[in-house]
C-alpha cells in the first residue's frame, strides 16, 4: 500500500530528535554561563541624587532640544529644554543615563555619583550605514547604486499574517501582492515585481532565494514570519547575477541567526478569528420569485402586453388569460405571500445558503519558540513554530495545521574557518471536503431561496445539482481531501579566510532539500433527502423525507491517492575579495559556480466501488473500475557561473558590474548556455564638498542608474516547455482486426531555434536623507524591455508535408513596461513621543510590442500595442428603456442572436465602432486594460510613547478591472440582490442597467464594457496596538521583557465594487473569500 511508503513519522521523529539535541545544546551553554554569573548579595539602600547637564553637537556645539533623558530599568525620564538642558532627581548614584533621540545615536552613562554630566550625540547615520543583503553577500545601504527594496522581519511580523507573502502588500514600493483566497493552507499572495513581465500563459513569477538557495521546496508562502530577519528585493541589474532566473526581480529571504550572549528564550502566542471580508447579498424568496416571473412569463410575451401580464401573474389566481391561451405564473400571489409572511417555511422556504453553510468567526491560533544566544565562538537560534488554521464552513472537516523547526547554527573552528549549519523541517497538512472551494461557492451562489438547506430533523435538503447541498458538502459526510507536505532542508557552509591575504575568502555551500508530498481523495457516497410536501409522518406534524442518492454521485466509495518524492541538491563555491587602498579605494569582488539538480518520483492510482466506508486502502477497490495510474518523473539541472565586481571612491563615486552564465537543460546544445550581465553606478553628492558646507540639512543625497540584462526561461500556457528543440512522441491508441493497439505519435514538432527569454532593464534612481536623517526620500523611475518571448506561430504547416497543426511555439513576441517607483519616511520623536509615517507606491504597466494576433485581426482588435491580455469587449452605451427607444434604433442587432429575432426593451446599446451600420464581433474593441492593478501603495503609521505601541498600515491599488457579469442565475440558480434593486424592469425602466435574464439568455450578458468595474480600492490592510510592560513590573515575574497586542487585518475596505473582495482574482465569486481577522496575542522574554 501507497501509505507504507510515506515517511511522514520519519521527519516527525526527527523533529523531535532535533529539538531535544538543541535543548541539551542550549543546556551547556547555559551551564557555561552559570559560572561567570555572581551570586544576589543584600546590599543597603543606595543614596539617591540630583544630576544635570546639557546635550550638545559635536560638529557645531550647539545645544540639542528634545533629547531623551532616561534612568536605564526605570521610569524616572525628562527632556532637554530649548538650551539642550536637562534635570533629574532621585537619580541612584550607581545608576546609568540613557541619551536617545530619533536621527541621533543614543549613548548610555554611568552616573557614579556624579552631579553633573555634559554629553555629545552625534548624527545617526544608521539609515546609510544600514547592511543590505543583495545577491550573494550584503552591502551598505550607502553604497547600493541598484533598485532595491527592504523590510526587516520585524516589520512584516507586525501584520501578524500566518501567510509571509501577505504581508508584502504595501511595505514594498514596485512589489504587488495580491491575496486571491483566504483558504486555511491556499492563502498566500501572488508576487508580482513591476508589474506583469510576459505574455499571456508567460512566466511573472519572481525568483525566490531563501538563505542564499534560490528555489527551495514549499517556496515563500509557509515561512514562519518569526524566524525571517529582513526581506530584499532586487528589481533591476542588480538581479542579473541571478541570471536565467532573474527576468521578473529576485527576492531575497534571510533568516535569523544567533547573537552572542547568554541564551534567550522567547514565546509569541497568536490567537485570532477570522470571517470573509466581503459575501455576496443574495436575493431572498420574495426578490428571487418575483424576477423568475418576470423573465419566464413576462419577458417571453409581446412587449406590448408585458404590463398586462404582469399584472396578471400577481394579482388574483396568478394568470393572465389571452383569447386563446392562458399565462400562469411560476411563483402564484398566494405562494409568493407565504415566501414572504413565513407562515408555512417548510413548502416555503426563505434560505440564506451563505447563512446555512458558513459560520460567523473561524479560528487560528499560531505558537513560536525561539532560543538564541552564543559565545565568542559559536552562536545558535532554535525555532519551534505551531499553526492552526479552521475554516468557515459550519460543521467543517477543513482545517489547515503547520509544524515548523529552525536550527541556524554558527562556529568559529579558528581564526580562519566558520562554519554555519542551518537545518528546518517543516510539517504541512491540509484536510478538504471532497469538493474543491471553487465548486462550494459556486453552489452557494446557485442555492435558491425557495429550496430548504436542512430539515427541522437535521436531515439535510435536496440537492441543486449532482449532489450539491452546500451544507453537506462541506462537512466530512462526502469523505475528505488530504493533501500532507513534509519538507526537510539542510544547508552547510564554510567560510575559509586565507592566510596572509587579507580580505580574500573562499566560501563552500551545500543545500539538500527534502520533499514528500501525498494526497489522499477518499469519496464516499451520501444522502440528500426531499419531500413532496404532502406526507407526514404518523405524528401528523412531522414531514415524510425520502433519502436518496444524489444523481451522478457513485453509490459506492471511491479513493485517488498520488505522491510525490523530490530532492534537490544545491552546491556553490564562491571566492570573494574586500581590499582598501589609500583609505578611499574600496574594492571588492567574487566570482563563483552553482550546480543544482532536482529529481521527482510521482505516483498516481485510484479505484471505485470499495465494499465498505470503513476501508480505506486502493487494495480493496474493484479491479475493474480503477485508473491504472501515471508517473510523474524528471530530473532537471543548472550549472551557473556568476560574479561581480565592486568600486567606490571614499563612498563618493560607485561602480558596480555583476554577471552569470547558466546553462539549463531546457534548450539545444548550441543554446543551452546564456550570459547575462548587469552594470550600475551611483554619485554620492552629499559627499562633495561643495555640496556638505553648503547644505547642512541633507545627510545624504545620491543619484544612480543600472542596466542589466536577465533571462526569463521558457513558459508558455501556465507551464515550462521543456525539449521543445526535440521531436516528442506521446502515447495513443488505434483499432486494428477489432482490437485496440497501443500507437506512438509525433505530439509536437521541434523548434531548434527554442531559446532564452530576454529582459533588457533599465533603471535611474535617487536616494536623499534629510534633517539628521529624519526624512528618507526613494525615487526610482524604470524601463524594461523583454524579447524572445514564447509565443504561438502564426503560420501553418502546408498541408502537402503530410502534418497537420500549427507551427510550434517560437521567441517571437516582446513587450516593454515602464513605470516609477517612490518611498518616503519621517521619524521623529518628542521626549518619550517617538513616532513616523511613510508612504510608498509603485506604477508599473506594460505594453505589448509584438504578439501572434490570428491572421486579418483588425487592428483596434489586436493585442499589440495594449497590455498583456488586454479584454476584448463591446463598447455599452446605455439601454433601450421602451419600444419607442428600439423604434428610433438604426443600428441592426440581429447578428448577435437576437430573442424571438428582435429587441426588447431593457436590453443594451452598443457602439458601432466600426460604423457599418450593424453591431457584429468585428465592432468589439481590445481594451488597455486587465485584471492586474498599475499601481500599487501603502501608507504605514507608527508611534510609541512609554511602552505603548500603535502601527498602522493602509494599502491599495488602482488601475486594475474586473469582470461582474451574470453567471448561472435563473431556475438553476439564484440572483444577486444588486442585480434585483437595480435592474431594468416595467416598474423601473432603467436607463443604466440592463433587465434580467434566464442564465444567460440574452446577447447582453456577455463580454461588454457593462459588466467590466474598475478594481481600485483603498483598504485599513493592519492596525496592531500593543503596549509593553516595564522592566521593574516584568522583572519581578521573572521576565526579561512582555508585550501584549491586539491586531486586526483587512479591516475595512473602500472600493466601487461592493459585490466580491477587490483582490479576487474570480469575476464570478466561485472562491474562497479573503479573510478579516482579529488577533489577540503576547511576546514573552525570559
């Protein structure tokens, strides 16, 4: 059996093998520290004193107002007056004094007794001398001439998301992360770096680097966001030394490592619940019979007796009586009034589907352990993280839970080697009802009102369609989904300095990604019961239910199983050389190779008709109604060599140049290998000394440019073409003397030209800090351009070559995208009133210079010249409110499938965009519009005063559209209210919006630019208010230090859609809604 292969307990063993070596680890550590501490001695009550003094510039030796002076460990604190002045009484003489002030380093005396003590706080030049991790090593901010963008891990821990990647929305200018579900283990954020960087089906995914492994198994999404120490992305050519992978930006995850000092252990405790950030408001009873009248009965006839009949169908016994045919009314006056009073809710149901099936809150709650501390010689931090996630559905089986291990571990073995290990295991398991989300919500949006979910019993309902009882399938009562994902990563490294040398170091690397993946689908029939609303039971009162089977359910159990087993394997050696010459030459340079490889071992069975619901293994299935399975099989490969090469003049003039060469297994012999380089240069013009003695309030001011060159590799249709430079053959079937053979065919025909995507980035920037280092200003404006994009041929194969089909796909396409990026902040702080505020934005927006329009499209219809998947759609321009309005028309519709051949009233204009005096496909017009935003932002608040923490961010974005089109509305499915209170109808002929349709039945509820809204939204993204307790409170419960939060996510929303979440990526509501979610939670020290 599948199951007896799985090494599920194999990683749990090791995890807690793990965690119980780190604690003997941290154990001896500790004990080593035990010696050096002193024991409590009782000592007499220190004397306590008056000090003062004055906090002066050490440039200018002015007094500086507004200064912190604090008594370190207590709350006695004041600040400088106007004259830099300040006074503290009841000072212990064996105290010490702490000096902060934003923009200023912050020092610390010891009092000793002294009255008086004078100080000097100089400039902070932290923001500059900030180090910044970039592509195989790390840089002063100061010196970064790249686009690169930064968060600390603090910050993103603050949006207290379980999902990392949903916490980039608004923190990152040029980064768009949109969160397309709320889904407990499916909630993470599509990353986009610019914006869209390839054609339709193309690849726009960034590269991910974690810990310097690009590409690790289980990606970004399920990092704890505890565990990482800051987040870089590179946008423009300081990505080139990623190379192939590195088209559409890199970012860069660095974890955290240990810090010298005696072991600290900390616990962060996360409890939240959460509940969809917007549902759809369906039509109740009374709404949805009153339409299903009125486009059944109504719309069907002449619309000169549309008032007539309906006034007709709802008045008196529900008909209309023409001389030789009678109409009646689906829905007649008295049922329709017993929808409405209730009066008789079991033949008369008023059902809230969303109401039935989903619950008001769902909870979560996430656990962290971490240990860090070091010596001289060696450091550790030791990770322990827990997560559970539960769904809304009422009666759920779904639920999502993490288990997650990180040991980064350091040792200096001599004055020459380090060595690092960093070890992280990682549990994932997800439990689903048989049905996916998608189909869940559908059904939820099809449930009609007048349909009953659950029965007074508990039984549930009748189904909307092949079994389809929203309230059933999302319980356990169908079986369940099982999706489990163990993830086993190990990466060693050793830093080897070389005697004699100073600077030049040979670094080693080592990466071992483990992955098992198992996915279990065990279907089990199910009851659904109706009645015919005229058979009780004996009692009289109780209803007579008949249970069955749903149609298209099997009667019988029926299981899928697959797995997956995959290793990677990552090694790296790299030469790095730092040297200063003259004290105002610095020079620095590496070079190095990578060679990765990754091996899969799929497997996929299933079986039907299982004799029993208890049995639960493909064994036990009928033989002769199974899927004899398939495999899922490859090896992949890279081999890489990259470098770069660094210069400044005494911090003033930089100059940057990296590269790579990667070769992939993807493209012929003679492609196979690509060079791509990266060249940038900054000017440091606040280091001028024309520029420093005349302009005292800029700290800092550069400017920089870069261009660089990456590739992209080859994705087309949402997936990598690999050997598409090679005849590949595929499997089929033929009948031959009446029986069946197994054939081989040609399944595509090779393209030897197959090569790498290119991307040409360019990039000018400037980067200024003002009124001692208060105010940060980022500005960045950008132009990229991508050639050899894969797209489809628009030539055919002559019929006379004995082929039929297309030509293959080809690097014919190329697209630009352009746009600007901007961050700015401000910190200040006003005695113990510290506080900042920063707003940020990217606009990004493609334009496609080349693409495989189809032969004689017209040229207002073509792709070129627009953004990728520009939509194609009619040009609405308003309604034909009554027959009069038809009568005026001149404009033949007829070739759009006219009802009954003509116009009715309620039904939408369209442009004649071509004039001709018709409305055909050809009058269609290609929008420069899709449904990615241009522009993304945030605006982050923060302020703190003794102890009490507020942050909050604002996120959004606009330029992006949406498509709100009816679905399956009409007898197989419900309305939205929306769409009731506005809609075209005899009572309310509407010149805006269009009357309503049974599912579709008209030509107006197609693609026009009606249904097409736009996506800009404003939205309170994270509000997080926390207050931390005072060390003489803590101190004496035994703690270092304690902090308590309360924390709220996507609270409020403003935006003109209304209807569905404005980061859906469904137009059609058929997904798992985001989520609001309120947290509660605490961050001890000990």
């Amino acid at each position: 059996m599948i199951s007896n292969f799985y090494p599920n307990e194999g990683l749990r063993r090791f995890v807690w093998v793990s965690s119980a070596v780190a604690c003997c680890l941290c154990i001896t550590v500790q004990s080593g520290y035990a010696n050096t501490y002193e024991s409590l001695k009782i000592t007499s009550p220190q004397q306590n004193i008056t000090v003062k003094g004055t906090v002066r510039d050490p440039q200018t030796n002015q007094p500086i107002a507004g200064v912190t002076v604090s008594v370190v460990g207590t709350t006695i604190a004041t600040t400088t007056n106007a004259n830099g002045q300040y006074e503290l009484k009841n000072v212990p003489t064996s105290a010490q004094l702490s000096f902060s002030m934003i923009g200023m380093q912050s020092i610390t005396e010891n009092v000793n007794n002294r009255a008086t003590i004078d100080v000097m706080l100089s400039s902070d030049n932290e923001i500059i001398d900030e180090v910044v991790v970039v592509g195989y090593g790390t840089q002063k901010k100061a010196v970064v001439s790249g686009a690169i963008a930064t968060v600390k891990g603090d910050e993103l821990a603050k949006s207290s998301s379980v999902n990392l990647s949903n916490s980039f929305a608004g923190r990152l200018p040029g980064v768009t992360a949109m969160q397309n579900s709320g889904e407990p283990g499916y909630d993470g954020s599509s990353i986009r770096i610019r914006g869209i960087n390839s054609l339709s089906g193309g690849n726009s995914d960034p590269l991910i680097v974690i810990d310097g492994v690009p590409q690790r198994a289980g990606g970004i999404d399920r990092i704890n966001p505890n565990d990482v120490e800051s987040v870089s992305v590179l946008k423009d050519a300081s990505a080139a030394i990623y190379g192939s992978r590195a088209g559409n930006g890199v970012i860069l995850i660095t974890t955290k490592q240990g810090k010298q000092g005696k072991p600290t252990l900390s616990y962060d405790l996360n409890v939240g619940i959460g509940q969809p950030t917007r549902l759809p408001k369906m039509a109740n009873s009374e709404q949805y019979t009153n339409i299903i009248n009125e486009v059944t009965k109504v719309y069907g006839e002449d619309p000169a007796n549309w008032k007539a009949v309906w006034e007709g169908i709802n008045s008196g016994n529900g008909t209309y009586d023409f001389p030789n045919r009678t109409v009646e009314a689906v829905y007649k006056p008295e049922d329709r009034q017993k929808y409405i009073n209730g009066s008789d809710p079991l033949r008369f149901p008023n059902t809230d589907w969303y109401d039935a099936a989903l619950k008001t809150w769902s909870p979560q709650q996430r656990h962290n352990l971490q240990l860090t501390g070091g010596t001289d010689n060696s450091r550790y931090l030791i990770s322990l993280g827990y997560l559970n996630q539960d769904a809304v559905y009422k009666n759920s089986a779904t639920f999502f839970k993490q288990y997650d291990l990180r040991a980064n571990l350091e040792f200096k073995l001599s004055e020459y080697i380090t060595t690092r290990l960093a070890i992280t295991g990682r549990e994932e398991s997800r439990n689903f009802p048989t049905r996916g989300a998608g189909d869940i919500f559908r059904f939820l949006l099809r449930g009609l009102p007048t349909n009953i979910a659950v029965w007074p019993n508990g039984l549930p309902g009748p189904d909307l369609e092949y079994g389809a009882n929203p309230v059933v399938i999302t319980t356990g009562e169908t079986g369940y989904d099982r999706n489990t994902r163990d993830y086993l990563q190990n990466t060693g490294t050793i830093d080897i300095k070389i005697p004699g040398v100073e600077g030049l170091k040979v670094t080693g690397t080592a990466s071992l990604d483990k992955y098992w993946g198992r996915s279990k689908r065990w279907e089990t029939p199910w009851m659904l019961y109706d009645w015919d609303k005229v058979s009780f039971e004996a009692d009289g009162v109780t209803p007579k239910l008949e249970g069955y089977i749903p149609r298209g359910i099997e009667p019988k159990a029926q299981l899928r199983e697959s797995t997956d087993d995959q290793l990677g394997i990552n090694l790296s050696a790299l030469i790095s050389y730092d040297k200063q010459f003259n004290e105002v030459h610095n020079f620095s340079a590496i070079a190095g190779l990578t060679r990765e490889k990754v091996t899969n071992n799929g497997f996929f069975a299933s079986r039907m008709d299982f004799p029993s619901t208890q049995v639960e293994q493909l064994n036990f299935g009928d033989r002769e109604r199974e899927n004899l399975g398939n495999e899922n099989v490859f090896d992949r490969a890279r081999l890489s060599y990259y470098g770069r090469f660094n210069y400044d003049y005494n911090q003033k003039y930089l100059l940057e140049f990296n590269w790579r060469v990667d070769g992939s297994y993807i493209f012929p012999p003679e492609k196979r290998f690509g060079f791509f380089p990266g060249i940038s240069a900054g000017w440091r013009i606040s280091e001028e000394s024309f520029f420093k003695d005349n302009v005292s309030f800029v700290n800092n001011l550069k400017i920089r440019g870069s261009w660089g060159q990456m590739g992209a590799e080859a994705y087309y249709g949402g997936s990598l073409q690999e050997y598409k430079y090679l005849s590949l053959m595929n499997t089929g079937s033929g009948v031959f003397n009446d029986r069946i053979f197994q054939t081989l065919y040609e399944s595509d025909i090779p393209n030897p030209a197959f090569t790498w995507e290119v991307a040409n980035n360019s990039n000018i920037g400037l980067d200024a800090t003002l009124f001692s280092n208060k105010l940060s200003i980022e500005l960045d404006y950008f132009y990229n351009k991508r050639t050899n994009v894969l797209t489809k041929n628009p030539g055919v194969i002559p019929v006379s070559t004995g082929i039929s089909g297309n030509l293959p796909i080809a690097n014919l396409g190329n697209l630009t995208n352009k746009g600007y990026e901007f961050n700015i902040s401000f910190r200040d702080q006003k005695g113990d009133f510290s506080y900042n505020v920063g707003i940020n934005g990217g606009y990004a927006k493609n334009n496609v210079q080349y693409s495989s329009d189809p032969p004689n499209t017209l040229d207002y219809q073509k792709q070129i010249g627009k953004v990728t998947d520009a939509w194609l759609v009619y040009l609405y321009d308003g309604i034909f409110i009554d027959q009069a309005s038809i009568d005026a028309n001149t404009i033949d519709y007829s070739a759009l499938g006219l009802r009954d051949g003509r116009l009715l009233p309620g039904d939408m204009k369209y442009v004649d965009y071509n004039g001709d005096g018709k409305i055909t496909s050809d009058d269609r017009v290609r929008l420069d519009k899709n449904g990615s935003p241009t522009f993304t932002g945030g605006i982050t608040l923060g302020a703190d005063y003794k102890g009490l923490d507020l942050s909050v961010l604002l996120q959004g974005a606009t330029g992006g559209m949406r498509r709100i089109g009816p679905t399956e509305s009409g007898l197989i499915g419900n309305y939205l209210e929306w769409n009731y209170n506005n809609r075209w109808s005899i009572d309310n002929p509407s010149d805006v919006d269009p009357r309503l349709t049974n599912r579709g039945d008209a030509y107006f509820t197609g693609d026009n630019t009606y249904w097409v809204r736009s996506t800009n939204y404003l939205r309170i993204k994270n509000v997080e208010l926390g207050y931390t307790l005072p060390s003489t409170l803590t101190s004496k419960i035994g703690l270092n230090s304690l902090r308590i939060y309360t924390n709220g996510i996507n609270l409020v929303t403003f935006d003109k859609i209304k209807i569905w979440d404005p980061e859906a990526n469904n137009s059609t509501g058929q997904y798992y809604p985001q989520s609001r979610i309120l947290n509660f939670g605490l961050k001890a020290a000990f």
